[in-house]
C-alpha cells in the first residue's frame, strides 16, 4: 500500500504538470540573475551557488500546497484513516513522493543553471552534493507546512512566511558547501526528515478531530 501511495502521488505530480512549474521557476531565476548582475563572469561564479541554492528554496514552495489539500478536501485521507493506515505512514508516502518528483529533476536542471553562472567543475560537484543531501529537507519540511496549514483557508502566503524562516539552515549549510557546512547541512535534513512524518501526522489528525 505504501508504494502504491507513493506512485499515486507521483503520477499526480506529474500528470498534472506540478512537478515542472519549480524547475521552470528555477531555471528562470538562473537566466534573469546574470542580466541583474551583468558580465562579471568571476562574480556570478562566486554567488553563483548561492543563488542557486535560494532559488531552490523559493522552487520548493511551488508545490506545497497541492501536497495535502487535494486529498484532504476529497476525503482520501479520511477513507484511508478508516481503512487502518496509520498518518505517519500516509506522510512519510507523500514525503518519498515529493522528493522524488522534485530533488532529482531539479538537480537535473542545475546543470544547465550553473552553466548560465558560469561554476566551474568543482563548484557544480559541491553544489550537487549539496542539493542530494538538502533537498531531502525541503521536501520535508514542505511535507510538514503543507499538513499544518491544509485545513486552513488563503494558506498560500501563510506556507511562505511559516516555511522561509525554517528553511534558513538549509539555505546556508548549502550555499557555504564546506565539508563542516555540508555535515550541518545533512544532520539538519536528517532531523526535518525524521520529524516530518510525525508533525505531518499529528497535523492531521488534530484537523480530523
């Protein structure tokens, strides 16, 4: 059942075009970030990784709230409580879901980024580095925001001013991409990871009752 939830919720992303509309945001920041800049090839070079890093933050509020309103507003989460599956394994489904459908592609378009500010070989394999073991806890923490503010009504700048200010580690554990800085950086994704479900469970819950 888990993995047909997981599917489920990628098929939707997907399907629905949801999963495009942040890489498409992404790669317009890249390409709009050297016009504001100008040609100072060695400058885009050393904020390149920065911007690229806040740009995937900003990406990831995109889908957030599509991650649990729609079911919400359906009843699939009531209908799946009532069959015995637990909200803590519903998020954690979700959360594999999420991350799969925007981590990966959106490393994908990190190359043709950092092509457009000018990083060089070692700087795109620090940044990749960094986004394999941050995005993990973007996605996380997108999961439990998504929960706690699904019940609620104009939540779309609500997911923004509850989602930015805890995402703040992330963004400078990874734009510093030092050996100390990505230790922080994975030991932060690991703890948004490991609580999600849980907040995201209790969430819901407390919305149910």
């Amino acid at each position: 059942m888990w993995l047909i939830l997981i599917r489920r919720d990628l098929m939707r992303a997907f399907g629905q075009g949801g999963a495009w509309l942040p890489l498409v945001f992404f790669l317009l920041v890249a390409s709009l970030f050297p016009f504001a800049i100008g040609p100072d090839t060695a400058l885009l070079g050393r904020v390149g990784s920065g911007v690229l890093w806040t740009a995937a933050l900003l990406a990831a509020l995109l889908p957030v709230e599509r991650l649990v309103r729609p079911d919400l507003a359906s009843g699939v989460l009531d209908q799946l409580a009532i069959r015995g599956h637990s909200d803590e394994k519903v998020a954690c489904a979700k959360l594999v879901a999420h991350w799969l459908s925007f981590g990966p592609p959106l490393m994908a378009a990190t190359l043709a980024a950092a092509a457009l500010l000018n990083l060089d070989g070692a700087a795109l394999a620090r940044l990749e580095l960094g986004l394999l073991i941050g995005t993990p806890g973007l996605a996380a923490l997108g999961l439990a925001v998504a929960a706690l503010t699904a019940s609620l009504r104009g939540a779309g700048a609500l997911i923004g001013l509850v989602m930015l200010p805890l995402a703040t580690p992330l963004l400078i554990f990874g734009a510093s991409a030092g050996p100390g800085a990505l230790k922080l950086l994975a030991a932060t994704s690991l703890l948004f990871g490991a609580a999600a479900p849980f907040v995201a469970g209790a969430a819901l819950r407390a919305g149910r009752s």
